[in-house]
C-alpha cells in the first residue's frame, strides 16, 4: 500500500491550544496505516513540536505544500483554502451562521472539500461520533460555578464556597480540577452557603453530551435532584444544593389550548406549533446551563422579556445569578448571550433593563458565561479523546478518491454524511445552505 501525506493544520483561534489528532496517534496510524503527517508549527498546541516529531511527523507549512487531506479544528481563515484540497474541521455553518458564511463562499469558490466533524453521526446509535461536547460541559459546569463564586463575592454573600475556584485552564487536567471540586464539597458540607442564595438551585437545559458533561462536575458536589414540579416548594438548605434537568416537555406547551405535549410533534412542528414557557421557572433558579443546540425553527428557551421581568421593579434582587451558555448561541436560546466570550475573560453582565452589557461579574443584572472555545481549557485530555474518536475513520478519509462524484465517493457512512462542500458544490443534503449564501 502506497503512502499518503495528512496534514495537521495549527489553530488560529486565540487560546485554542486542541488537536485533532495527538503524537501518540500519528504514531499509530503512521506505523500501521502507511501515512505521513505534515504538522504546522504551532507554540500555543498543548503538544509541542518536537512530541509531533519524535512521532515521526515532519513540521512544515501546509498552504501551498503538497499535502491534500487536511485536519483541523475551528475555523478555517478564508484565505487559506486551496484548490481541489479536502478539509475536515467543524465549521459551524450547518444553520447559515452568518459570521461563516464567507468561508463557505470561499470553499465553494476554490472548488475545496469539506468534512465537518460536528456531522459525523453512527448510522446505528445515531449519535455524534466526533463531539467535544462532554468536555464543554465539564469545562463550563466549573467556569459557571466559578462564576458564581466571583458574583457572590461582588455581593458580600457569605459563606461562599465557590470563592477558590481558580480559571479552569489553570488546573491543567480533569484530574486536578475533580480535586477542586471535591474541596467545594467539603466547605459546602461543613461552612454552607450564604442565606441569600438558599436553596441554590442549579439547571439544566438538555440532556445530551454537554449537559452529561456539566452535570458530572455538578454531580461532585452535595445536592438533591428534584424535578421542575418541584422547584416551587423548595425549603432552604445551606449544605446542599438543588439539580433540576429540563427536558422539551418542561420549556414549551403547545400553542393550542387543550393539546398534549408530543414530542415528534414538536420536532417537526417547532415553534408554529409550540411556544416558550421556560420563563416560568425562571424564577426559582440560581444558575442555568443551557447545553441544548438551538436553530431557529424552535422557540427561543430564554428571553430579554423573560429576565426583564425578573428585575422589574428595578430594585429587585432575582435568584437567577448565573447562566453558563455552554452551547453559546448568539442571540440563540439564550437571548441574553449578546457575545462570545474568551477562557481569559469568561463573563459579563447583561442588564436586562437597560440591555447594556458590562464585561465580568459586576453590576445590575445576570452574569452569562458564554466561552466558545470551553475545552480548550481542559486541552490535552480533550485533545487525546477527540483523537481517539476520529483516528478510526482518518485512514479513509485519507485514501479516499476525491476526483470522482459525490455519489461515487467511497467512504464510511458517517464520514460521507458529513461532507458538506464536495469539490466546490454543497453536497444534496446541505443544498438549503444555497439560501443563506
């Protein structure tokens, strides 16, 4: 079998130090795959240049090279693409976002491959095979509650044990930060928690991986699941803290009186069929993490009028504290998630009567957190799963013969599903992305 060159591009989003693929498996697949992995030098990728070498990778630009199978992570710059390569990376346009639109005009302009990692589902669990989603929601999980620790300390809410929490980058790896954790749990148990903020009540929007993924951090802590029945006959309790998870069936109704919920019916109705009423629980929550994808057929969970509400009058001092956007939708779900923002400043402040948005945790209002990039923070573990995900299906996406039509192109199920731009058309499936271009 002859050899193939790969390549593995570097990442140009600040702070994005992932990996599609690690040493220890270039290593692997160079050995028993016949591939050559040409790496871009990068100084920010958790694993070093010389760990790509020593795995046998040669270190080179990739643009103009002769490498034409492509790995990546975010985003790719417009100015990158080239003629007839293939590129797989998550390009986050399957809802027409339309701050990616130019890059997908650029692929399709250069006649360029695309293969989004976000579209790789098993055709027999139908779940996602390549996800970062379980690490956003851990690195989230830990970013809101530190958030909230910073919050409570702008107010003087005492005890507060969420005080310590250190940035989640600053822990290095999940182990460390588990560690961190368990210390919150132990001064929950024997100091409690302010007053002001009994019961904490912490939810979650989703049951997919990025909820799993918060709930596992949360899971750390002393607390007691209760359903959203619940929530309004909660009694104060300073050593523990309260879980609810929202399902469909908990954030809309239909629009017809009477109906019944169905939730085939809302998938394929949205929201002409179904409104919000996740307003409702608003207020009897102290935290929110939405780990749900939203577009915009479904009803909007979180509203501006939905929080207006809460701070009206204007002296009021809502539950709410905190929403953690671990999905970070702008102006999706979250209405109130304005903006994205970075693992070095993680938060603001959005005013929802003024609507005014102040960055970090202090002032009128509800801290989002709303980091697009969240594992990032947990880089080398997030990498390593990641890698191990996609290195089953690295060798076809390599040997694949591209020259051919889209019908005809040979590769695994899950992979050929996820090829959005083939040789600068939009593949039959991702055709409706011709209205937003």
């Amino acid at each position: 079998m002859s050899r193939v060159k790969a390549g593995i591009r570097r990442e140009d989003k600040p702070q994005e130090c992932r990996t599609p693929i690690v040493p220890a498996d270039v290593r692997e697949l160079s050995r028993e795959h016949n591939l050559d992995f040409v790496v871009e030098p990068s100084s920010p990728r958790v694993f070093c240049d010389d760990d790509y070498r020593r795995a046998g990778a040669s270190l080179a630009a990739l643009r103009g090279g002769g490498v034409r199978i492509i790995f990546g992570l975010k985003e790719i710059p417009s100015d990158v693409f080239e003629p007839g390569k293939v590129y797989a990376f998550f390009s986050h346009v399957f809802k027409g976002q339309p701050h990616n639109m130019p890059m997908l005009r650029e692929i399709l302009h250069v006649g360029a491959t695309l293969i989004d990692y976000e579209h790789m589902i098993d055709p027999l669990s139908g779940h996602q095979v390549e996800s970062f989603g379980s690490w956003a929601g851990r690195v989230g999980m830990a970013e809101t509650l530190r958030a909230l620790g910073l919050r409570l300390a702008w107010e003087g809410a005492e005890p507060n044990p969420f005080a310590a929490l250190r940035p989640t980058y600053e822990y290095g790896d999940l182990g460390a930060l588990t560690g961190a954790m368990a210390d919150v749990a132990i001064r929950i148990e024997t100091d409690g928690l302010a007053a002001s903020v009994t019961p904490l009540v912490v939810g979650f929007i989703g049951y997919g991986n990025a909820s799993q993924g918060a709930q596992e951090i949360l899971d750390l802590l002393p607390h007691e699941q209760v359903s959203p029945g619940d929530l309004a006959d909660l009694k104060p309790d300073a050593n523990r803290l309260y879980k609810v998870v929202f399902r469909e069936q908990d954030t809309v109704r239909p629009r017809q009186t009477g109906q019944a919920f169905d939730l085939a019916d809302y998938r394929q109705r949205g929201k002409t069929g179904y409104e919000s009423c996740f307003g409702e629980c608003l207020p009897y929550l102290t935290v929110l993490i939405n780990g749900m994808v939203w577009s915009d057929e479904y009803p909007r969970l979180v509203t501006k009028a939905d929080v207006r509400a809460l701070w009206e009058p204007s002296d009021r001092q809502p539950r709410l504290r905190v929403i953690g956007d671990v999905s970070c939708d702008i102006e999706g779900g979250i209405e109130l998630t304005v903006q994205a923002t970075s693992p070095d400043e993680p938060t603001f402040v959005y005013d929802p009567l003024t609507e005014h948005v102040t960055p970090g945790h202090a002032g009128r209002g509800v801290v989002i957190m709303a980091v697009d990039n969240l594992p990032a923070e947990l880089a080398r573990d997030a990498s390593i799963a990641f890698s191990d995900s996609l290195k089953r299906y690295v060798p076809a996406i390599c040997r694949a013969d591209y020259a051919v039509s889209f019908e005809q192109l040979d590769l695994p199920p899950a992979v050929k599903d996820a090829v959005i731009v083939h040789r600068g058309e939009l593949t039959p499936k991702y055709r409706y992305l011709e209205r937003y271009l």
